[in-house]
C-alpha cells in the first residue's frame, strides 16, 4: 500500500519513517464528507481486511470484528440511528441530532467495529489471573484496529471521524445485519471524499507529556 499525495493526486510507493508519520499527523476527524469515494470498493475491502488481520491482539486473541456498510445499507445505518435518537432526544432540540446523523448518512460508508464477547470470556476462562484484564486489553487493540484503518483510509485520500452511538443501536444493528449476539459494539467510523479541511488543532507541549530517561 503506497502513501496518497494529496498535492499530486498519485500514490506514492515508497514507503518509510517520514511518509508514516505524515499519513499518521495527517490522520484527522473530518466531519465534512461527501458520497463519493476515491478508492473501489474492492481497495476498501483490502484495507480493512489487512487491517484486520495483521493489528496486534493480547494473547493474540484476534477479538475484533468488522461491519462496512456502504451505498443503502449505509444510510439505512445512520437512518435507524436517527430514529433511535429521535426517541430519546426532547423534540425541541432534535433538529440539532437530525442534522447530525444526516451529514455521517452524507459520507460514502461507514465502518462499524466490535469486540466478539465469546473470545473474550473464553480467555477470562483460561487465564483466570489475568481475567479482569482482557475486557481492557480487548478495547485497547480495537483503538489499535480503529487507528490503523483510519489512517490507511487517510493514506488513499479519504476523510473520516470516529462516533459513539453505542450501547442505544447495537441491538437494532445486530438484528438489521444478522450479527451474533456476542458481537459488542464498539465505534462507528462514518468515511468518504472529504468536502471540507480539518480545523486548527493545538498542541501540548510535549515536555509536559513525554518523559525521556536516560
């Protein structure tokens, strides 16, 4: 997989430290998406799949489970989010969440990740002194996964955010795609053509973040 120059519009083949850590500074929320793609859907398959299969898991327990979603099972995604919302939302300040899921229903596709609760239970079964820590562990390579597609979505010219509208779907996304129970809902990563720049970011200085012992 090459780096997407965003200037030329070509990909770059050549991969190293410096064109890694431009793809991982370049890696923003965009919220401003339109229904276009600049990959296949093929190439997304790809990416998610590798990504998938070669993020690091404890105990290598390979926990993480995928759904992408694109053209109308997409919007019927964000649809039955807004629904959800709509009966929990007060009606005097709905307009503000309806508008919201319609500009995630406006990306090209979205990416939902979850945590298969059976593999994770089995190893709290097999490892008992380390039993309250694979629910964490668990969540800690699903960020992992998370980050490694969002960048490699970032990388082919794609823009992304990262959204929270679990607990209140998954029983509704688990029935509407026919997933297993034991699929947990962790993030949806609605994704597309970016339409508009990230904003200004700051920074921390880093000497209050990073300790460097020598």
């Amino acid at each position: 997989m090459g780096i997407f120059d965003k200037v030329t519009g070509k990909e770059n083949e050549t991969i190293n430290l410096e064109s890694f850590q431009a793809a991982v500074e370049n890696r923003r929320s965009i919220y401003t998406l339109s229904k276009e793609s600049t990959v296949s859907d093929t190439r997304l398959k790809d990416i998610v799949e590798h990504a998938v299969k070669h993020t690091p898991s404890s105990f290598n327990s390979q926990s993480a489970r995928v759904l992408v979603v694109i053209g109308d099972q997409h919007d019927k995604l964000w649809e039955l989010t807004k629904e959800t919302l709509r009966n929990i939302v007060p009606a005097e300040s709905f307009s503000a969440t309806e508008e919201k899921m319609e500009s995630f229903k406006n990306s090209y596709g979205t990416v939902l990740f979850f945590e298969d609760q059976e593999v994770v239970e089995s190893l709290q079964k097999q490892f008992e002194l380390y039993k309250d820590n694979f629910p964490l562990w668990s969540q800690q390579s699903n960020g992992m996964l998370q980050f490694v597609i969002w960048t490699a979505l970032e990388i082919e010219g794609l823009g992304a955010s990262l959204q929270h509208y679990n607990p209140l779907i998954d029983e509704d996304v688990r029935a509407e795609w026919n997933l297993p129970d034991s699929w947990k809902l962790i993030a949806q990563m609605p994704f597309g053509k970016p339409a508009a720049p990230a904003g200004d970011k700051e920074f921390m200085p880093l000497d209050e973040r990073v300790i460097f012992a020598e």
